[in-house]
C-alpha cells in the first residue's frame, strides 16, 4: 500500500533557491515529485505564492496558468 502524501511547496523559496539563474524554469510539478516519490500516492500538490509586481510578473502568471493545467496542483 502507498503512503498517501499532500506536498506543500512555497513558491518563492523554490524560485530563488533552486530554479533562478538555471535553464529549468518551467517545472512540471506533478511529474516531478512522481519521481521523486515513487512510493506515494501523492493526493495533492499545494502552491504557495503571492503575485509579484515588478517586471517578471507576466512570467508569473504564465507560469501559474501552466500549473492550473495540472489535476493535482492547487495554487494558494
């Protein structure tokens, strides 16, 4: 039986900390943790972010469009 998991992601510490200045912006979340966690059964993926306002928020809320495609990502 698979661990049932919900992940709780904050966006801007992922942005800053692991996706700024690298070519890998546009992270697939649901496949990655799948991948990351192939044991879990992972209910939900919970976004945390707020919108920017400086000249990158178009990225943003492309971005966030993106991730409104996946069934198990819900932006906070």
């Amino acid at each position: 039986m698979k661990n049932r998991s919900i992940i709780y992601i904050d966006g801007f510490n992922l942005y800053y900390c692991a996706v700024k200045n690298t070519p890998w912006k546009w992270l697939d979340m649901e496949r990655y943790f799948s991948l990351l966690l192939p044991d879990d059964d992972i209910q939900i993926i919970k976004y945390f972010t707020a919108k920017i306002l400086d000249s990158h928020k178009a990225n943003q809320k492309a971005y966030i469009k993106a991730l409104l495609t996946l069934n198990k990502v819900q932006i906070i």
